[in-house]
C-alpha cells in the first residue's frame, strides 16, 4: 500500500512544503468553524439513517467515516 500521497510519509522537499502550507491554511484553528454546518448535516444524516436501519449499523458507520473526513476538507 502506497503512502506517498500522505504527508508524514514524504520526505521534505518543495512538494511537501506547499502541500504543508495549504493544509495548515484549511486546517488552522480559526477556519474550522466554517465547517461546523457541513459537520452538522453530515452527522443529522447519519442519525437518520440509523434510525431508518439500525440494522445496517456497519455500513452506516463506514459511510460516516467516508463522509466525515472528506467534509472536513471542503
């Protein structure tokens, strides 16, 4: 399995300092709460789908860490 996507498995070089910079742009505690809405929604529409089909608890749960990571990010 490949990692050289990942940051903290580059090594350091111009890559890794522009992909440092814009993660700490999007990421820096004073943006994150702009995502609390999109973290909001994302989370009511997990409830609700485990309400509808708590016996799909798994697939529901493999959906939310699917959804929750990538709505940190946009």
């Amino acid at each position: 399995m490949g990692f050289g996507w990942s940051l903290g498995f580059t090594p350091y070089n111009e890559w890794w300092k522009h992909s440092r910079k814009l993660f700490h742009k999007h990421f820096q505690s004073s943006v994150v709460p702009q995502f609390r809405p999109k973290k909001i929604k994302a989370a009511h529409g997990f409830l609700r789908k485990l309400l509808d089909s708590p016996e799909h608890f798994h697939e529901h749960m493999q959906l939310w860490v699917c959804v929750s990571g990538p709505v940190l990010g946009k």
